[in-house]
C-alpha cells in the first residue's frame, strides 16, 4: 500500500473539485494501492473568527469583481 497523505481547506472550491476527482478516481479504480490520510489545512490562518463578507473578501483576494469573477468563473468550468 502506499500512503497518500492530502493537505485540504475543506471550504476552498479547488480542494473540493480536486477532492471530487479524486474519489472518482479511486471509485474507477477499486484496487487502487493508496491508504488516504485527510489532514486539516487553513489557506487563511489570518481571517478573523467571525469572518467577512464574502464578496468582499473575494475581491480583495483577486484584485477587484472582475478578478474574482474570473477566478470563478475558472472554478465553475472546472467543477
């Protein structure tokens, strides 16, 4: 067996999307040689407890609305 060993924020989009593949990859593969091992990672250790407005954030995040809905766009296509 080999271990895999996966680093996820398990609200960002692109884990999931890689999160989905993954299982469908494995669900096709049944006699696939990995033992999964999930560890927890925060992609922004620095959003406040209470957290943000989402729009808002994304935005900054990505250089204005036209760069956040860019970069959603991309994860849409993709999922």
């Amino acid at each position: 067996m080999i271990k895999l060993d996966i680093l996820s924020d398990p609200i960002c989009p692109w884990c999931y999307i890689g999160k989905a593949n993954l299982d469908r990859a494995l669900q096709a593969n049944p006699d696939h040689p990995f033992v999964i091992e999930w560890h927890p990672f925060q992609l922004n250790p620095t959003m406040p407890r209470e957290g943000m407005d989402r729009r808002e954030y994304l935005e900054t995040k990505f250089g204005g609305q036209k760069g956040a809905v860019e970069v959603y766009g991309q994860i849409a296509r993709a999922a």
